[in-house]
C-alpha cells in the first residue's frame, strides 16, 4: 500500500544513484522487495492509497502492460544499487501490495516475482506474500501463484457485517471469505486475514461477529486496524455531510480490547500492535523487515523504498511512472537522507510497536529515565524492563502516541 499524497525532498538523479551512506553496513541488513499493484475494481470510500480503477489509465499503466512496466524496474533497481556499491543481497521478503494485486492475471504476478529472483534470488524459506480481495481469486489462480513461488496470500476480509462492509464500499460477499481462505490452504498457501474496527454504524456486536466469524476460519494471521478518516476521501465527505456518524476513541479501544482477548484465546499472539500470529513463523516477515529498519526497493507508481537510511518515492501517476521507465530514468519523484537523529527516533517509533520491545540499554539516558513514569502509568510490563527490554502493555498498545513521545521528549 503507498499513500497518494507524496512527501517534499530533494531530487531524485535519473540513473538512481544512491548516496554512499547506502552502501555501509548493508551486507549486515536484509533486502526486501515491495511491488505496489495500483488497480482496484472500485475504489473504497475510506482508502487514501495510490489506487486506480481500469477505466482510469492506459498505455504502459494500463492492466495489461503492466508486469511489462513492473519488471522494468526490478532491472533499474538492480543496476542502481550495483552502481550504488551495494553488495548482492538475497530477498528475505517479497509482498505485493495495493490497490488490489490479484485484479492482475496471476501470470503477470508470478513474471514480475520471477524477474525479481532472477536478478537477486530469495533466501531459503523467504516469505513471498500477495494481498487480495476474497472475489478477485479462484482456485486456480490460487494454485498458479503457489507454483510460481508465492507463500503467503493475505485476504481483505474487513468485516463479517454486510452493512459495515456496505459503508466501506467493499463489494465481495462475507460468503465468499471462507471459500478463498480454503482454496489458498488447499493449494498450500500461509493465509492471514485483514479487519477493519470502528467503521461508522459498526456495533459492538457487529464487531464481535466479524472477529469470531474470521477465527472460525483459522487463519495462521490476523491484522486488525482501526478505520482512520482521511481528509479527501469520499467517508471523510459523508462524516462531514452528517450522512454517516464520526468515528469514536473509546469505541476503537474497547474493539481492540475485545479483538486481542479473543484472539490470545484461539491461539494467536499479538506481536505487533495491530497484527496476531498463531506462531512467531506466521507473523508477518515483510512488515517486520519495514519495522526493523531493514532495506527494501518499492516498485510501482507512488511506491516508497528505504536503503540505509536514504528513503525515496516513486511518481504517483501510473503513466508518468510508465514513461519515466521507457526512457531509462528513474522513477524517483524525490528522496531524503535521513540523520542519525532522525533515524533514532524512527526506530523508537517503530521498534515500540512489537513484542520483541525495545532493549533498555540502547535508549538515551533522557529516554531511560521515562521509563519509571512508563511503569507507573502501566504503559510497560515492569518485569520486561527488569530483563532489559521495554515491552508495551495492552493499555501501552492502546496508548502507544504517549510511549513514543515520553521516551523521545
């Protein structure tokens, strides 16, 4: 998923070139890949992402031409980080996000992952995930993506709810969910499950069904995100028309509460805020890459990459994406290089978020200090700080805005 407003930063060179600081230490990082797939058959009313339907594009952005359009940047990206003195690495992690990637013929996705490996091979076990709609697969495409090296498929479920499902614009049927789910696991795919809490006019209720009707399906992981409004979306419109409620705080953390029992219940453990696996295999090995700081290449239009500690991203529009490839250039709309305070701070930001926590002897003395009034306050498991790593409680999950901010004030 890449958002559709893109950050300011410098320029980006034609040939791609990354600064020196990319290259040092890279050979102790792993290397994943992200291919964003803009197409949707209807853009959803709450989604912010740089996604287009069909009708919108053509030329080298359109569906057809576009593994065509992908696999051209899988070959610069390849030459630029060689060029960029940076060490072959091996993928650990390849996800195709979107928009929705399976509207693609499942042929184009297993080319695009193919040019990918042939240009820096995966690592044994490597995860390979694609995200879906529960009615843009059959159980043939299913078992062309596990044939062509996929692993994981991770299904936009949202809600059990039809009217729920109704104000997201989502057009599958809640019947059609644990039909996928069953062909993914017939072919031999890993499967996870998105929801969406707190949409307006979700109740409590509502909300409790969807969890338990996704856990009937036993999937190996769950993500579960609170709906954010954003500004230019067509629920942003109708909140602000009066045509739909607001959403709510205190319904939002007592959806979260709810969810993390019963999941803990079933068998999955939280290991990020919003996402639960059954075993630490099952977790997301992709998003932890993105949480851990490692180094990723984002291809497609909008889609945003990280090298040590320089970030960049791509144009926004499918076609000057499309035309920037055709003329050998890169499709780099900007970049920035991050300082080590910068970098420090992300890492608190992010690393906050899992488990894992972060170990106590690598924050500042000012950040260490934070800590007591963190315990007091029940934000982190004292025990865990005792052992050398600061771990959110489940009050610190719902709270995570004041931990990040306390350690970094």
């Amino acid at each position: 998923m890449t958002p559709s407003v893109l950050p300011l930063g410098d320029p980006a060179p034609a040939d791609g070139v990354l600064p020196a600081q990319a290259a040092i230490g890279a050979a102790d990082r792993k290397f994943s890949l992200y291919v964003h797939i803009p197409f949707c058959a209807v853009r959803c009313g709450y989604c912010d992402f740089n996604t287009y339907t069909a009708t919108e594009l053509g030329g080298g952005a359109s569906q057809d031409a576009y593994a065509e359009t992908a696999v051209r940047e899988v070959e610069f990206a390849a030459q630029a980080m060689s060029a960029s003195g940076l060490p072959k690495r091996k993928l650990s992690t390849v996800f195709f996000g979107g928009g929705t990637p399976t509207l693609l013929a499942a042929g184009d996705l297993t080319r695009i992952l193919a040019a990918a490996v042939a240009r820096w091979g995966l690592e044994d076990g490597a995860e390979v995930t694609t995200e879906a709609n529960p009615d843009s697969v059959t159980r043939e495409s299913l078992q062309q993506l596990f044939d062509g090296g996929f692993t994981r498929v991770s299904f936009g479920m949202q809600s059990a709810i039809p009217h729920v499902l109704k104000v997201l614009d989502r057009t599958h049927n809640p019947e059609r969910v644990p039909q996928a789910v069953a062909w993914a696991r017939e072919v031999g795919l890993r499967v996870s499950v998105d929801l969406i809490y707190g949409t307006p006019g979700e109740s409590f209720a509502d909300w409790e069904t969807s969890v338990r009707t996704a856990l009937s399906y036993e999937p190996d992981h769950i993500s579960a995100y609170s709906l954010i409004v954003e500004e230019g979306t067509k629920l942003a419109a109708q909140i602000r028309r009066g045509q739909v409620p607001n959403i709510d705080d205190d319904d939002h953390a007592a959806k979260y509460e709810l969810a993390d029992r019963l999941f803990q219940e079933a068998g999955l453990s939280w290991y990020e805020v919003s996402n639960w696996s059954r075993t630490p295999q099952d977790a997301c090995q992709h998003n932890l890459a993105y949480w851990r700081g490692d180094d990723w290449w984002g291809i497609g239009p909008g889609a945003h990459s990280h090298v040590g500690g320089v970030r960049w991203w791509n144009v926004k529009h499918p076609t000057a994406y499309a035309n920037r490839l055709d003329k050998g250039e890169s499709p780099a709309a900007g970049r920035e290089t991050l300082d080590a305070q910068t970098r420090e701070l992300e890492r608190i930001m992010l690393v906050s978020r899992l488990s894992e926590g972060l170990a106590v002897d690598t924050l500042s003395p000012t950040a260490r200090k934070a800590i007591a009034g963190l315990i007091a306050q029940e934000l982190v498991d004292p025990l865990k700080v005792f052992a050398g790593t600061l771990v959110l409680t489940l009050k610190g999950r719902l709270l995570g805005d004041a931990v990040t901010r306390a350690l970094l004030d």
